[in-house]
C-alpha cells in the first residue's frame, strides 16, 4: 500500500513538474521574440486572427484535439490532461505579463538567445516528464502517439511529432497572414529548431532522464 501511494506521488509530482516545465517553455518562446513552439505557433495565429486571448484560444483547441484523442488514444488522457489543456495557455500568459508589463524587464539580444535555449531545453523536459508519468498527457502530444499507432509503428513517434509539428507551423503562419500579424513573433530560428528536434529531445530525455527518476535510479 506504501509502495503504491509513494508511486502515485512520485508520478503527480513528476506530471505536474513536466507541465509546470512547458509552461515556462512557451513563455519562454513568446518573450524570446524568435519564434514559438510549433502548437503555440498555431495558436497564437489562430487566437490573433479571432483576436480571443491565448490561453482562451488554447483551451478551445485542446478540448477540439481531446475529442480525437478519445477515440484514438483513450489511454492518454488522464488528470495530467486536464491540468495541461487548462494551464499551460495560462501559465505562458502570467509569465509574459509579469516579465513585461510588471518588471518591465528589457529583453536584449542575449537574454532572448537565453530564453529561446531555455525554451528549447524545458519543451523535450516537459513533454518527457509527464508521458513517463503516464496520468495523462496533452490532447496535442497524444497526436504523434495516434499517428505512430494508426502505422503500426511504421511512423515511429519521433517522426510523427516532426510531421505534427511541421504541419501545426503551417496552419499558424498562414492565419498569422491573414490576420495581418507581426509574424516575427510566431514562426523564427526557434520554430524551427523545435518543429525539427522537439521529438528526437523529447525521446532522449524520455530514456535518459524522466524513466530513471521514475525508477529512482
């Protein structure tokens, strides 16, 4: 029974560590100016052309991707769903609001490279952390497990989520476009380099990180 509950906790801590991670990921992304990840990219041209918040605008794409998920990979959703579909939109909000209407803090060149690293290294932490946790996951990161089981593993996951993430930039840029947005602000060397390496991260820390704290080794 100890074994059990120690289990549980040690998964929810993990869950909401990884959503916390890529909560300052795309706050992070926004606040580097070169670009977001590639759902967030999607998003923000999507919420600019509806001119609706962010985190509005996420929260309703989610619960869209949720009902898919439902029918393709039941076995994703769980708490860690919920929590992610509900606060990282949010989160990314609260932490741009403070960084730039409260401190009024001044981004130069390097603090941008800064957080565009930062970015980059908490989006493959984030994801990892609450897959291996296995409560739940985001109706988004659920896609490139759809596609991978739709193959018969032909597509493995990594190469799915480059797809996934490939086509997601697409949507955005062109609604950005549309809206007649800065699209500067969504799609740069940052898109770029999470749209191509966020799955391979992902996997990598997957293996050699979140699995060996959920084994405690």
């Amino acid at each position: 029974m100890n074994s059990g509950r120690q289990s549980f906790g040690k998964r929810f801590i993990m869950m909401v560590t990884g959503i916390l991670f890529i909560g300052i990921c795309v706050g992070a992304f926004r606040l580097s100016a070169f670009g977001v990840d590639a759902f967030t990219c999607m998003n923000l041209g999507i919420s600019g052309f509806l001119h609706m918040s962010f985190g509005t605008w996420q929260l309703i794409m989610n619960a869209f991707i949720l009902v898919v998920v439902f029918f393709g990979a039941r076995s994703c959703i769980g708490a860690g769903t919920i929590v992610n579909m509900i606060g990282v939109g949010y989160m990314a909000d609260l932490i741009c609001w403070v960084v730039q209407d409260v401190v009024c803090f001044e981004m130069t060149l390097p603090w941008r490279i800064l957080a565009l690293l930062t970015g980059s290294l908490f989006a493959g932490m984030g994801v990892a952390f609450y897959m291996v946790a296995q409560m739940g996951i985001a109706p988004y990161d659920s896609v490139a497990i759809i596609i991978e089981k739709a193959t018969g593993g032909k597509i493995p996951f990594q190469h799915a989520r480059v797809f996934s993430d490939v086509t997601v930039v697409i949507v955005g840029v062109v609604f950005c476009l549309m809206a007649h947005g800065e699209l500067r602000l969504i799609i740069g060397i940052g898109t770029v380099c999470n749209a191509l390496f966020n799955g391979p991260l992902i996997q990598f820390f997957k293996v050699h990180l979140a699995e060996r704290v959920l084994r405690g080794s």
